[in-house]
C-alpha cells in the first residue's frame, strides 16, 4: 500500500490530488495552515475511501515547519512514496513596490519550500529505489508576468534539474504546469478573473488525474489539456521579446 503526502491538501488542486490518490487507495499525508479544514478533508476521506490520513499543521513560510515535514519525508518506518509539493498563492504585486515581503513570502512558500521538500523526498527515495515526486508548477512560469511567474519558472527548471539529478535512480520526478484552474486561489489572491475565456478553465479533477498518469509514465513536464500544450509550444517558440510584449498585454489588462 502507498502513501501520498500532499502540501496544500485541503483545497483545489491539492485536494483534487487527494481525492484522486483515495480513490486509489492510497493513505495520505496532508498538510496546510488551517487544522478544521485539515480534519475536515480526513474526515471526508477516511469516510468516503477507507483509508488512512494523517494531518500536519504547518505554514511553509516558517522553515522551522518545513524542516518537520522534511523529516516526515525521510521517516523509514512509514516511508512517503508520493511528495506532491502543491500548497502556493498568486502574487498580484508589483515588483517595485516599496514593501518587497509579499514576494519575500512567496519565495519561502513556492521555493524554500519546495526545495527543502524535494531534497528531503529525493534522499529517502533514491535510498529505497521507488518514489514519485510531483511539484505544482504553473503555466505561469513560460511567461513574464511578476514575481509569480519567476517562482514558477524556477519550480518547472527545478523539477528538470531533480529529475536529471536522480535520472537512473528509480525516482519520477514531474513538474505539473496547468493553466487556469477553478478553485480558491484567484479570490485568496485578490485576482480579478472576469475576463477570462471559459475555454481556458481546467477542471481540478481531470488535471489531477492526468498528471498522476503522466507521473507514473516518467513525464518530466506534464502540461494539462491540448489547448495550453498548444499555447506553451506557441509560446515557446515565440521569440522572447514577442512573449514579453504578450505578457505586457496580459499585465496591463488586469490594472
Ligand atoms: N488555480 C489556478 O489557476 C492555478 C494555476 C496554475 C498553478 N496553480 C498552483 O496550484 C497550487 C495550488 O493552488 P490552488 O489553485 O489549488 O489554490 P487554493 O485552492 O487556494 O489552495 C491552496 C492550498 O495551499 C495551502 N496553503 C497556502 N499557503 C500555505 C502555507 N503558507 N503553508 C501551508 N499550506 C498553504 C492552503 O491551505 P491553508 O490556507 O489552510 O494553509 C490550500 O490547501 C499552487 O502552487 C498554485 O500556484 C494554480
């Protein structure tokens, strides 16, 4: 039998992967800031699924509490075969603002963090042979759109790193980029998204599903739905000047 242990687990994308893992029998680790929610979804879990789930409380801003997950990781008894490093936040600040501790924050929480995570779960499953570790990247990251871009462009290029690090190990490593996803995110970060088209929302669900089949198949990237492959391959071929008019563009329209 596996265990998952999932950042961010409670809502969204983490708790689509936490439903998705269940589902398949998988006990699970979850870990975020808010406890009732936290039992809440084990509750949920448990009842629905019969498995076994285990709750952290803990910010990932505080790497005193991310040094207790890190050990989590690497316990022998109760081995973790799946770290999905999810928990993150948009950043809609500019970068010029005088109060830089906004991106300070998320640097801590979708950096250190998944640094610190990754390297504690790469240890313990290079040493067994076996494990996955899928961290949630951002669609964001192919574009030049502030701090939140920059963090997630370092996300997908650190899962790239991990995955040649431990190439031949035994360990799968993947960077999941989706696009828009509905879930709390945009209203938590005081993001406006009237204006975006209904083609490009993603359902959590299915987003889940197909990284966790990309995962298994040994996906380094794995880019949600035709349409945003598409998009990223055009965007990837774009010269750069042109990507960083579009993300201009994209900037301007949400001021
Ligand atoms: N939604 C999108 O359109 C979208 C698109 C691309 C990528 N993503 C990425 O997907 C990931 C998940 O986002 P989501 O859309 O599912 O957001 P969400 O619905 O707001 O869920 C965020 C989760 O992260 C946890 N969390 C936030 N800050 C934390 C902290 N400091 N310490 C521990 N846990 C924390 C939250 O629980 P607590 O508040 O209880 O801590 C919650 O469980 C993020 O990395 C995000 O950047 C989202």
């Amino acid at each position: 039998m596996a265990t998952a242990l999932i950042t961010g687990g409670t809502s969204g994308i983490g708790a689509a992967f936490a439903r998705a893992l269940a589902a398949r029998g998988d006990d699970l680790v979850l870990v975020a800031r808010n406890g009732d929610r936290l039992a809440e979804m084990a509750t949920e879990l448990k009842e629905r699924y019969a498995v076994s789930v285990e709750t952290i409380v803990a910010d990932l801003g505080v790497r005193s509490d991310v040094v207790g997950i890190a050990e989590r990781l690497a316990s022998i008894e109760q081995p973790i075969d799946l770290l999905v490093s999810n928990a993150g936040f948009g950043v809609p600040k500019k970068l010029t603002e005088a109060d830089t501790t906004p991106h300070e924050h998320a640097i801590d929480v979708m950096i250190r963090a998944v640094l610190m995570l990754g390297a504690a779960a790469g240890r313990a499953m290079r040493q067994r042979g076996t494990g996955t570790i899928v961290n949630v990247s951002s669609t964001a990251g192919f574009v030049a759109m502030g701090s939140y871009s920059a963090i997630k462009a370092w996300v997908t290029a650190y899962t790239e790193g991990l995955a040649n690090e431990l190439h031949g190990s035994g360990v799968k490593v993947t960077a999941l980029c989706p696009g828009w996803v509905r879930t709390e995110f945009h209203e938590r970060s005081g993001i406006e998204i009237g204006s975006i088209p209904g083609l490009l929302w993603l359902d959590a669900d299915r987003l889940a599903a197909d990284c966790l089949q990309d995962a298994e198949a040994g996906k380094v990237i794995s880019i949600p739905s035709k349409r945003y492959k598409v998009l990223i391959t055009i965007c990837e071929h774009l010269p750069h000047r042109a990507m960083r008019a579009v993300s201009r563009k994209l900037m301007s329209s949400r001021h």
